[in-house]
C-alpha cells in the first residue's frame, strides 16, 4: 500500500480505488461525471492516504496561498453582499484574494462549492449563510471541512451551528422574538409569518424566536398563517399574496428577512393595501436600503460587514483545542412600516 508522504500520487489513489485516473481526479475536484457513490468511496480513500493532505501542506506551509473562499447562499442579496464587504475589507488589510462562490441555497450545490475550493488549493474557506436540517449534507460538509483544517486549512462558518468550526451566529431566535413581542405589543393578535424556504435552520431559528414571542403574550404560532416559500423578495411577495387570499383578516406580516420583507411590501402596494394603517410588516437583517424603503422597514439589525469582519479574523488566528463561538447580539429597529393595530376604516391605499 502507498504510504502517505511527499511521493504519494493521484495516480495511487485511482489503483487503490480502482478507478481511472480522470474520474479520481473529477471526484476530489467536486467535478461531475461520477456518481456520489463512488466520488464518496473515492473521497475516503483519499483522505486514508493522507492524499490531499500534500499540496495543501506544501502550499499552506509555504505561505503561498494567498486566497480566502467565500461560500454565500445568493450574491445579490444585500444579507450576503454586505457580509462579503466585511470579508474583503479584512482581506485587503492583509493582501489576500477573496473567492466568492454562490451556492443558491441548494446543499448539493454548496458542497461541490466547498470541495472545489479544497480543489483550488485555498488557504481559508468561510462558508456564510444558514445550515441545513438535511443531516447527509452537514456530515458530509462537516468530514471535508475538518479533513481540510486538519491538513492546515482554516475553516469559519457564519450562521452555521453543526461544521465543528469556528463560527459567526446571528442571533437569529432572539431577534424573532423580539419581533413578536413588538406586533403583539402594539396589538396585533392576527400575524402571519413569510417563512423563507423550509430545510434551512436559520428559518427554523428564526420562526422559534417569533413563537416564543408570541407565546409570551398568550398566543400561539400554532394558530397562525405559517407560509414557506423562497428566501427571496420574490416569495416574499409570493407569500404575501397567498396570505392575504386565504386570510384576509391578517393585520401584521412578519417577513424572516429583509429581502422576503421587499416582496411582502411590493405585494401590499400592487394591491393598494395600506402601511401600517391596514398591515404592519417587519424584516429581519437590517439590510442597508431597509431605511430607505417607502415605508422604511422596522426590522432587526444584524451587523453583517462585523459579521464578515469576524469570520475572517477569526480565521487568521492560530486554531484553537475547541471551535470558538462569536454571537452577533441584535438590535430591533423600529421605523415606519409598524404601528397600532387598525380599526375598522382607513384600511385602503389612499397614494
């Protein structure tokens, strides 16, 4: 058997494998044309080896790798653009090159993503953006994560709970519930919830933290409209008209982000539906054009260029025995798209 060291080729991982040389190589570059099956099997055995583990050593050792993988769920979404700044404000200070990948919230697609920039020979990955319930993926993620660390990669996640890694969280289920506490406080009772795409734990997190909210006031999430569509301005607007169609009585929205907020608010426009005055809606993330929206947004503020600031540093230190945690705190913002439960006039759009 090969023994792992400077001499060990791809060419041994393929025999051991019994596979050609081009799909060892399609495999450990996350590439397609094999099947997950056998890109696993391949995957193992090269990790057994100690395969990979030389050209990242060389590189990482030798201080040439110069370059930061940075993994987001959607590039045009201000939630992950504004991370990607605080990122590539660090990078500079410290002449580094920043890769930004886009995974469109699909797991599948994030993991290629991650094992690709292994493949490019990256000195840091941070991977920015909410985990999944899908246990395959985040063991998955996780095994080539820490095989990447352990050959003297660094590793930062951001909202991410289960990697094993140094991470960044926002404080996702307090923020919800603070804005339940703000609807209910100014006597809302019938809320509905713009969920974001059902699977991804910041979406779970953050429709906790409104249900315990709620709960604190007596009411029941239970009992409320929940609808799951895409984390996007689109379903929020989507949302938003399945809401207003099957439950007309609803008087305030919460939107679990800023960009599902957008679409909610555009949907009330098209349909002449007065902010606040006939429904209240809120966002979460603080998203920099949120004050500039007509209405402007209440929301909850998240730091996000310090969040990307953080994981970036965190990053540069030397790794710690145990994953260090870095909470975000948050802040509710309140502007002009909540206010007073309506009565019964003046509920129509009067611009």
């Amino acid at each position: 058997m090969p023994k792992p060291g400077p001499r060990l080729r791809l060419v041994d991982v393929a025999e051991r494998a019994g596979v050609s040389l081009a799909t060892a190589s399609r495999a450990l570059a996350g590439r397609d044309g094999v099947s997950e099956e056998v890109a696993d099997r391949i995957r193992q055995i090269a990790r057994e080896l100690g395969y990979v583990a030389n050209p990242y050593a060389r590189t990482l050792a030798g201080g040439v790798s110069s370059t930061v993988g940075l993994v987001v769920h959607q590039v045009d979404d201000p939630y992950f653009s504004e991370i990607a700044g605080g990122v590539i404000q660090v990078a500079d200070e410290q002449n580094l090159l920043v890769q930004i990948c886009h995974s469109g919230r699909d797991p599948d697609y994030e993991l290629r993503q991650i094992r690709n920039l292994i493949a490019q020979r990256v000195g840091i990955i941070i991977v920015a953006g909410s985990g999944f319930d899908d246990p395959r993926i985040e063991a998955e993620a996780k095994a080539d994560l820490s095989a990447f660390q352990g050959l003297g990669g660094r590793v930062t996640v951001i909202g991410r709970h289960s990697l094993g890694v140094d991470a960044v969280l926002p404080d996702n289920e307090a923020g919800g519930r603070a804005l339940g506490d703000h609807l209910v406080e100014l006597g809302h009772r019938r809320i509905a919830v713009a969920a974001g795409t059902p699977g991804l734990t910041t979406v779970a997190d953050r429709l906790a933290g409104v249900a315990a909210g709620l709960r604190a006031h007596g009411l029941s999430l239970a009992d409320l409209p929940v609808v799951h569509t895409d984390f996007t301005r689109d379903g929020g607007r989507d949302a938003a008209d399945r809401i207003i169609d099957q439950h007309p009585d609803t008087t305030a929205i919460v939107a679990l982000n800023d960009a599902m907020a957008m679409g909610v608010l555009s949907a009330l426009r098209s349909r002449r539906i007065a902010v606040p005055d006939r429904m209240s809606v809120v966002g979460f993330d603080d998203v920099s054009v949120a004050a500039d929206l007509a209405p402007s947004l209440t929301t909850v503020r998240l730091p996000m260029t310090d969040m990307g600031r953080m994981a970036l540093e965190l990053a540069l230190k030397p790794r710690a025995a145990r994953a260090r945690r870095r909470s975000t705190g948050h802040k509710l913002i309140v502007r002009d798209s909540t206010g007073p439960v309506p009565g019964v006039e003046g509920d129509r759009y009067d611009g």
